[in-house]
C-alpha cells in the first residue's frame, strides 16, 4: 500500500495515524488476579511515545474479569454467567483506575468506553460511539474500552477483546490494529508443539491454508487464541486497516510496541484499501438506502468538490428515517449525485432544509452536527 513506506511491522506501525491496541487478560492481570504494574507501565510509555509523533491510541484492555474475581472471593472455577457480569462489575473500577493513574503520571487524560456489539453494529449507536471516539481523541484523550460485561448476555457478548478491537477499528477509521498475545505472530502450526513450526511474517488475504494454521485458545484466562485473532484480521483487513500480531511481553524492559518497533518478530496483514475508501465502499454497496434527499445544483456541485451536505442545499425530503440511516441525495433533474449516512432524522431535515447551520438549534430547539452528512459519511456518485 502506498500509505505504508515498507512492508515490515515496524514501518507499518511507525507510520500510522491511527493505532488501536488490544490488551488480552493473560498480559494485564497474573494468576492471583493481580494487574502487573511493571508490565502496564512499559505500554504506557509505548503509549506515550506514540503520541509524542502525532499518533491517535485507543486501548481494548481486557482483565475486569479476571481482576474483579479475586476481590469477590470467587476463585479459580468455571463462572456462571451473572458471576462473570458481578466480577466485571467490581473488577472495571480497578482496571479504570489502573489506567487513570498509570497515564495520569504523564499528564494524560484517560477516557472509559463499555461497548455491547449492538454499539458497533447498529448505524445509530455505530454513530454516537464514533463520534465520541473522535471527541475524545480530538481533545487528547486515550479511550480505554472493553466490552460491557455487567449486561451483555452470553447470546449478545463478543465473547473475545480481539474481535472487539477489530470493531472498534473498523468504527474509528483506524490504520492500524495491533494484538498484544503471548505469541509473535502466525505459524504454520503452534510452535509449541511443533519445533519446525515456521512464523509468517506478511498475510496479504486469509485463504483455507491461513486459517488451518489457527490453533486452539490458550488455557487461563485468555478466551482468544489465534482463531479469534483470524477473525479480527478480518474484520480489519474489510476495513481498510493494517493489523499486527506481536509479543505482548518482549523482556528485556521494553514495552510491546517498542519491541516491534526496534525490530521485534510480527505477523503483519495487509488491507486491500484504506480505512476511509473502505468505510464509503460500505456506505456504497452495504446498506440500504431508507430515504432521498433532493438537493439543489450548488450543493450537488459542492458535493463533487469533496465538501459535505448542508441543510442550505436540501430543496426536499422524500422517505421517513431515522438518524444515521442511509440515504439517498439526489438532484432536482432526478439523477443520483450520492448516498451517505443522515446526522438528522427525516421529520427534523424538513424542518431545517433551505436555512442556514447556525439556524439549526433555533429551529429545533437542540443543536447537532452543523452537516447533514458529514464527507467522511458520504459517497459521491460518479455519474453527473
């Protein structure tokens, strides 16, 4: 990819603008239930350094679980499902701290996100959760996420942080996507079992043969393994983002990213696209449309000069939905100038359609987005 100077991990993870960082529990929390300090200190400067070159990093940390267990006296057996809700209940407030005080010595403002897979999946939450994303990152914070234990159910849970972390990349645009594991990366077999097991260090698509090479989850507390990791390259690769496989304890001090960067074994896979032409490849092809918006020629014209949808242009509403549904903008002659993604309910656009964004808040009484779709939401029609 063009975006990328060199196919290797440490390019690759260098030169992203957007990181993503997956924590499992095994790497967090050991066997007593206890957060290992010294190890969450490393990835903290890995984070630190990583912001000092203009990077954006958001954490998918596991280990409420496993820390809020211990504090509940629930030992080391099998959890029946509201056990597991009552330890992520008790151990999230110490993981959050953990985080806040461990980036607070670097003057870092920590920011807690639970996301359910509904948040990721549905467009109107997909929506909201994106945009607290970017509000959070604009304002230099670092999201810490995890998923929403204390009430999600067995049937609505991602039931691993790695697809989670996919998701959340997917959601943010991110370029890059890395999974801390106990291991560097794919092997043809697991070289725990097999000595002549040979590491990958590029994947360029996942085939029958890649996903042969995926073993089983790791005993502990870990519930990934690679299959899991497979999965989330997926769904990161779909999305236009690079994702690494690397050590989450390299020794010798250093923290994770560090390690990769200095030169550390990885598996690296490849997108096909970039998070953005990804994302509007999806608006494009994967949703339908749930209504038109008829726009006026200046705004058919500013939309083809890569400039987002204001409520001036909009001459008419056609369909009834709801905020972040997909729609259809089309011009006064009838012919498609472009789909995107709606800020504003149908009923709310007919009110503000024709005025100015700085009337918005007077007509409706709140104030929103001053687009109706934003450009990073829109798909612009090749035909004029």
């Amino acid at each position: 990819m063009d975006s990328i100077p060199a196919m290797t991990p440490a390019a690759a993870l260098a030169s992203a603008k957007r990181v993503v960082v997956k924590i499992g529990s095994a790497l967090l929390v050991d066997d007593g239930g206890l957060l290992r300090q010294a190890w969450l200190n490393a990835l903290v400067d890995d984070i630190v350094r990583c912001r000092a070159r203009g990077q954006h990093v958001i954490v998918v940390s596991s280990g409420a679980i496993a820390v809020g267990r211990r504090h509940l006296g629930l030992g080391d057996r099998a959890l029946r499902l509201e056990e597991k809700q009552a330890a992520a209940a008790t151990g999230q407030i110490r993981l959050a701290h953990a985080y806040q005080g461990a980036l607070g010595r670097h003057g870092i403002t920590v920011a807690q996100i639970l996301l359910t897979p509904d948040d990721t999946e549905v467009r109107r939450r997909h929506l909201n959760a994106r945009a607290t994303f970017a509000q959070l990152l604009a304002l230099g914070a670092v999201p810490v996420v995890n998923e929403n234990d204390t009430i999600a159910t067995a049937e609505i849970r991602f039931g691993d942080n790695d697809r989670l972390a996919a998701r959340v990349a997917q959601m943010v645009s991110a370029d890059m996507l890395v999974l801390l594991s106990d291991i560097d990366g794919l092997y043809t077999d697991d070289p725990r079992r097999d000595s002549a097991a040979q590491h990958i260090p590029l994947i360029r698509e996942i085939g029958a043969d890649i996903e042969a090479m995926a073993g089983s989850a790791p005993p502990g507390y870990s519930s990934g393994g690679m299959v899991t990791k497979l999965a989330a390259a997926r769904i990161a690769m779909g999305a236009g983002c690079h994702m690494l496989i690397a050590e989450g304890r390299p020794g010798r001090g250093r923290g994770p990213l560090a390690a990769v960067e200095a030169g550390a074994r990885a598996s690296l896979f490849l997108p096909r696209a970039e998070p953005r032409s990804a994302r509007k490849a999806w608006i494009a092809a994967s949703v339908n449309p749930s209504g038109t918006l008829v726009v006026d020629d200046g705004a058919a014209e500013a939309l083809r000069q890569g400039k987002s949808l204001l409520p001036a242009g909009v001459a008419a509403v056609e369909g009834s939905f709801e905020r972040g549904d997909c729609v259809v903008i089309r011009t006064k002659a009838g012919v498609e100038a472009g789909r995107g993604l709606s800020a504003y309910a149908s009923a709310d656009i007919q009110h503000i359609a024709g005025h100015k964004s700085g009337e918005i808040e007077a007509i409706l009484g709140y104030r929103g987005r001053d687009e109706i779709i934003h450009r990073d939401d829109l798909v612009v029609s090749e035909t004029r």
